[in-house]
C-alpha cells in the first residue's frame, strides 16, 4: 500500500499511534489490494470536521452462486487501530440500502466486530472478513426497480431523502425531542421526573436494565402511566434520542477498587454499542459511578466524537457554586468545580457577568479567597439522586434547546491546560443541541494544578487496568 503521497503523510503524522496504523494498513492491503487509502474531511453529526484517511474499495461477496461487489467506505480515527473504523455503504444512484440487521437506513454499517472491538485482536482484515459473510447472508443493498416491476418494499421513497458526502450519509427528517433514561433505581427515577419537569420533551423512554443493580421504579412508573414516558426493557426502544442518559450501575463483591469498577465496564460494554448504533446522532449523558472513569470507558465504547460524550461530573457542585457566589457573597459572576470528582475537585471562575453568552475562566488567583470561602459554605449540602436528578435534567435541557450555556462536565481533557495523558475530566463546556465545546484552558495556581494533576495520573492508572 503506498502511503507516501504528500496529503496522506500529512494526515498520518497526526495519528496518535502511527507506526501500529501504518503496519495495520499494509497487513490489510495485502489480503484486500482493492481497499485505496484516500485523505478526506469528515464530518460529525455535531458539525464539527477533522482531516482523517479513508479507505475506499469495493468488497468481494458471494451470493446465490453469484459475485458482486459492494462499495464501501471506511474512515480511520485518529486513534487509529485502537478505535474500531466508521463503515459506510458508498451506493451508486442505481443502488438503493436495503435496511436490516447490519445496516442501517443511513448506510452505517452496524457488525458484532466493530462493538466489541479490542486491538490487537481486532483488525480491519478480519472486520472486513466479517462483513463479506455478513452480506452473504443478507445483502445491503439492490438494485433499484423502475415502471411496471417496482416493488412496494423497497427503501426508494426512504433513499431520495438521503444525501451522501465524504461525513457520511444525512437524513433530513426534523428531529424529534426525545430523551431515553437507561437504568432504574433512585438515580433513574430521579432523572425521569426531572427531565419531565424541566425539558419540553416528546417522549421519554425509561429502560430499566436487568444486569444493572441500580433497579426498580419501572413498574411503578408502568402502573401510574405518566404522560409522554414510555417504559421498556429493551434497549431498542432508545432508538432516535436526542440525548440518552446512562445511570446503570453494576456494583459487585470484588474486593479490589479496579476489579469493582470493571463489573461496570462489563456491563456497559453489553449496552453502550448498541446505544450509540440506535441514536448516532444523540449526546450520550453518562451519570454512573465513577462518573470520569465510565463517561471515558462510553466514549471509547461508543465511536461517537468526544463532543458528543459528557458524564454529569461536577455540574451540581458547579450550580451550587455559582449560586452561593451570587446570592450569598454578592459576586454575580459563574463559577465551576473541575478536575475529579473527588477530594481533587477545584473550583475556578469567570473573568465576566452572569449574562454573558462568552464566559472566560478567569487566570491567576486572585479569585481564590472567594472561592474557598463558597467552598467552605458548600460543605453541608449534601449530593442525593433528586439532587443529582435536577443537574442531569440542567444539562439535558441546555442540549434540546440549544442553549449554549456553560456547565461542568466530564469530557476529554487532553490537551486542556497542557494535560497531555487521556483521561476524562469535569471541564467547563458550553453545551448545544450538537454536544459540548470547552472553554479556553488557562494557567492554575499550584495548589489547583497540583491537584488536577493527581487525579490524571490516577484516572490514567485506573483506566490502563480496565479492559474496555
């Protein structure tokens, strides 16, 4: 495979793992020559673009006796093998998708290989393999039928409503304002009844996962019959949310910390893929504990974009804050609590009013006796799920309605604050219907970076430990 074009060296120096990806692609390049890499702009769901290779080919399969070839698309992340591939369907206009288990009515293609993805034994070859005899079995795509012979089953209507580009494939139905709530238990209920109280919503679908210990609350909610909630326990009654909230935990006996947490990741592991294949386009709200750790594990789970992928994280300790500063201390300016959501936790401010539509964290520390005086005043408050409910809720609103208000959450840091190590931090973020932007990093005082310091290097212990 030649990847000494100037574009394609360009794109590849900017991979996180770029000697892995090069060998990976040369290994597949000599089972599959007809897969060409190609430099391209992808763009997110979200609306936000990045320069990343792609490969582009047609995939041999045989069906019924006979060969075809399937075009397909697929984009490399820039973390690259240890991020599975974004498969697409490249349809000519004579083709249409035929929607099914595998595929879907966008042209993503949804295999078991690409949800439980684990590099090293995970590769494109045997993705590729996988998706040949998954096509065997139930071809994505016909030919498109004319006049008299047109068949009443096929996606016509449905493809004309499409539109394909280099990001992928765009349907342009209005989106509706539905939120689904995965997990039972107090947090779940919490977050159900808030939601309802704050947001404009649809409808709102409260999942109640058997594997999950956080349960019950379902029936109840079933035998009252809430206006606009439907309950399930199947995870595909999630499909076309606009947000989905995560409050599932799965709490074992294990007596180390990382083999308690790993039950977790084990259970999301069985439900995260699947969210983000139902509702590609939703923000993924992430409130199961530890939030940092398990909002880190669904990002990587998932295939989504990090803007896209948020834990609860420090937003309530935030709202607090922030009111505290203002009715208490006079000081009418936002506040947030960053870092971990632990003892690591440091609170910083903003240089502008609490009108202001463009908040900046204010540098140095000048701010600093305020702050610890607010903290102090915080420390009788205590954190329940009504509580916990009410800033869920906060966050969920400020996605549907487009809002573009600050809040703390949990999101990738690297390369905030020249934190170089991947890990999941409360961050402040203004957050949209598209997901989350952060604010601009700024230089902390020792105290707080020390601190901000310490909880990267233990969530980077915590999450090399884990098996995703």
């Amino acid at each position: 495979m030649d990847l000494s074009s100037e574009k394609i060296e360009r794109i590849l120096s900017k991979y996180k793992f770029h000697d892995v990806a090069v060998e990976e692609l040369q290994k597949m390049y000599r089972i599959y020559p007809g897969m060409k890499p190609f430099t391209g702009t992808y763009t997110f769901s979200d609306g936000t673009q990045k320069d990343l290779l792609k490969l582009i080919g047609n995939l041999p399969v045989q069906y019924e006796g006979r060969s075809y070839n399937f075009p397909i698309q697929l984009w490399l992340m820039d973390s690259f093998p240890i991020t599975p591939p974004i498969c697409l369907l490249r349809p000519t206009p004579n083709m249409v998708i035929r929607e099914g288990k595998h595929v879907d009515a966008r042209g993503r293609i949804h295999l078991p290989g690409l949800h439980t993805w684990d590099y090293p034994k995970s590769s494109v070859v045997s993705l590729l393999n996988e998706m040949s005899a998954k096509f065997e079995e139930d071809p994505p795509l016909s030919t498109k039928t004319t006049g008299e012979n047109k068949d009443p089953n096929e996606l016509l209507a449905f493809v004309s409503n499409l539109q394909i580009n280099d990001g992928g494939i765009v349907h342009h139905d209005k989106p509706t304002n539905k939120v689904s709530v995965i997990g039972g238990g107090d947090l779940g209920m919490a977050s159900v009844m808030s939601i309802l109280s704050k947001c404009e919503v649809d409808k709102l679908v409260f999942i109640d996962v058997a594997e999950s210990s956080t349960k019950g609350g379902s029936t109840d909610l079933e035998i009252f019959s809430l206006p606009k909630v439907d309950v399930s326990r199947d995870i595909s009654a999630s499909a076309g949310s606009r947000v989905v909230v995560v409050t599932a935990n799965a709490w074992s006996s294990e007596q180390s910390y990382a083999s308690v947490v790993q039950t977790n990741v084990d259970l999301y592991r069985g439900i995260i893929p699947n969210l983000a294949r139902l509702s590609p386009n939703a923000v993924m709200l992430i409130a199961s504990q530890p939030v940092d750790i398990m909002t880190h594990v669904a990002w990587r789970q998932s295939g989504l974009p990090p803007t896209r992928v948020i834990g609860a994280g420090c937003n309530l300790d935030s709202e607090r804050l922030s009111h505290i500063l203002d009715i208490n201390l006079n000081t009418h300016k936002p506040a947030w609590v960053i870092g971990e959501l632990s003892d690591n936790k440091v609170a910083v401010m903003s240089n502008t009013g609490l009108s202001s539509q463009q908040p900046e964290i204010a540098a140095g520390s000048s701010s600093k006796p305020l702050l610890d005086r607010a903290f102090e005043m915080m420390k009788n408050r205590g954190q329940r799920s009504w509580s916990v409910g009410l800033s869920i809720a906060d966050i969920t609103n400020s996605v549907l309605t487009d809002k573009m208000k600050t809040h703390s959450v949990s999101t990738l840091a690297q390369g905030w604050g020249g934190i170089g190590a991947e890990v999941f931090l409360s961050l402040p973020c203004i957050m949209g219907s598209n997901g989350s932007t952060r604010l601009a990093g700024v230089s902390l005082g020792q105290e707080e970076d020390s601190k901000l310091r310490g909880s990267v290097a233990s969530l980077f212990d915590l999450m090399s430990q884990l098996r995703i």
